[in-house]
C-alpha cells in the first residue's frame, strides 16, 4: 500500500503537470504507476539504511546537481523512483508514443524535478515508510536478491570513505545472460580497436544487437564496460543491474566517469563530475582523469583515446 504523501503528490503534483506537457491519459497513468511502485518499495525498506543507501547510490552521479539544495537522500529519491521511470520517454525522441509530438524540454524536466525536491523536502521520510505495508510487488527488493553480484557492489560503493576499496566477493546465486534482456533495434555504437562503448536508451528494458555484442565482448576479453554514467547506461534498474551482475559474474568492470566497479574491488572519483547530456559532454569527462585511481585513470584514457 502507498502512503497519503506520495499519492498526493502523484495524483495533485506530478499528473497535472504531465497533463500540462500534454501527455496523454493512459501514459500519464503508466508513468504514475511506475513512480507509484518504485517510491513504495524503496519506502517499504528505508528504514533499513544499507540497503537504502545501495538503491540510491544509482542517483549519486546525477543528483548532485539537482536544485533545489537537500538532502542526497531526497535527491537520490527523485532520481531513483521518478526520473528513473518512464517519464524517460517523455524526454527522449520515442515521445510520440505518450502522445505528445516533441520531447519536453529541459526546463521542464527542471520543473518536474525541483517541484518533487521541495515537496518531499516538507515531508516525514521515516512517518511515510511506517505507513508502508508489505507490498504485493517489492520491486528493489526482488531485484537486491536476484542480482547479488552488483547489488553488493552498490552496498559497497555507498559506504565508501576512501578512494579505493577491496571487499570479500560474494556468492553468485544464479548465471545470468544479456539474452535475459528482450531484443530490440536501433542504438548507436561508437569506439576504436581497443574499447567499445554504446550510447543505450532511456527506460526500455530491451537490449540491442550492438549492445549485446559489446558486452559479450566484454566479457570474453575481460574489457571493461565504459559509459559516463549510471544513466548513461540505462535509466531502468532491472536492465543496470543485469548488464553489472553479467559483467561482474564473467570477471570485468563496469566503469563510469565517477566509480570503476569490479567484482570485490572500486575505485571512485572523490568530487563527482555531471552526467554528460549528450557526447561532447560525455568526452570531456572522460578528459577528466586528474586525482583517479591507476585503473580507473587508465580506463577513462582510452575512452577519449577512441
């Protein structure tokens, strides 16, 4: 069950401002619900800090930029449960599916985004998770046990103090395949002779035949997986948590222009840099190297060698 705070922002907060851009009813229920599932199963663990930490280390990259200034809890929140949702399709150039002719702006991707920073900044996280029942479907939950590989990696990450860090890796629970993820068509694939990297899109759980290719490639020649960011990778958990479980099962990392992350050792960028929005921003990251880790350094400098 969700709670009184999330479905008044949902229903008195978030739809009309997705009636304001023009999206249509049955998309605007798709979006709701799927922000509705995603605020409801992080609130059902909350008070459990580790594993809350886990699941909004995956807003790190992005949040940090996010006004107005709160909490990275309640940024990472609304990165996680709302912007990491379909609402992506509204951003994105597959926008006529929502039945709107044009992707919404920047701007009013900012208003969605700062109007949900303020409203739950005026809001009890620990009052809202008591009234959280058990519920039917614990997304983050489900997901924390079907892929402990990465999720353990993401526990790691967001208690890291230092630069660096080793850790006991922990048991695989079941093989998985890229193939888990349904086939679709087009993505763009960019790289040289020594490192390959894709631009992937937004929230659909679907794979591509250059993505797939590239990961096992990945994992045949143990080459890392690069991209700039979480989001840059994808915006839905499932698939990140599958490509990061896969890489980390067949013994290579999954790297960004913050965290390099292999199966029992990280590596992270102490001041984190803004996602890149599209690829020149994206490169000038990975120029970025000053004060990284050997490996991590190493990575990011073929990524702008290529």
């Amino acid at each position: 069950m969700s709670c009184k705070a999330i479905e008044s922002y949902l229903n008195n907060t978030l739809a009309p401002q997705l009636r304001g851009f023009g999206v249509d009813s049955a998309f605007i229920g798709r979006i709701i619900g799927t922000a509705r599932e995603q605020m409801t199963s992080c609130l059902y663990h909350w008070s459990d800090v580790r594993f809350r930490r886990a699941l909004l280390v995956i807003g790190s990259e992005e949040s940090h930029a996010y006004l107005p200034k709160a909490s990275d809890d309640i940024r990472n929140f609304v990165v996680v449960t709302i912007r990491n949702s379909d609402f992506e399709r509204i951003a994105s150039d597959n926008c006529a599916s929502a039945g709107i002719a044009q992707a919404i702006s920047p701007a009013d991707i900012k208003l969605v985004t700062s109007t949900a920073i303020t409203y739950f900044s005026k809001q009890s996280f620990t009052a809202m998770a008591r009234e959280i029942t058990p519920p039917d479907f614990d997304k983050y939950g489900d997901l924390a046990k079907k892929y402990p590989l990465a999720w353990r990696a993401l526990w790691e990450l967001a208690q890291m103090k230092s630069q660096s860090i080793e850790y006991d890796e922990p048991a695989v629970a079941a093989p998985v395949d890229i193939e888990m993820i349904p086939p679709r068509g087009e993505i763009t694939m960019m790289g040289s002779a020594n490192l390959q990297y894709v631009v992937a899109d937004g929230y659909s759980f679907s794979r591509d035949r250059e993505l797939t290719a590239t990961l096992q490639m990945s994992a045949k020649h143990r080459m890392p997986f690069a991209v700039d960011s979480f989001k840059a990778c994808t915006r839905n958990i499932e698939k990140l948590l599958i490509i990061m479980e896969y890489l980390l099962q067949n013994g290579t990392e999954f790297v960004t222009s913050n965290y390099m992350i292999a199966n029992g050792y990280l590596e992270r960028r102490i001041n984190l840099l803004k996602p890149g929005s599209d690829y020149k921003e994206m490169f000038r990251n990975w120029l970025q190297t000053e004060g990284l880790c050997p490996y991590h350094k190493r990575v990011l400098e073929a990524m702008s060698a290529g």
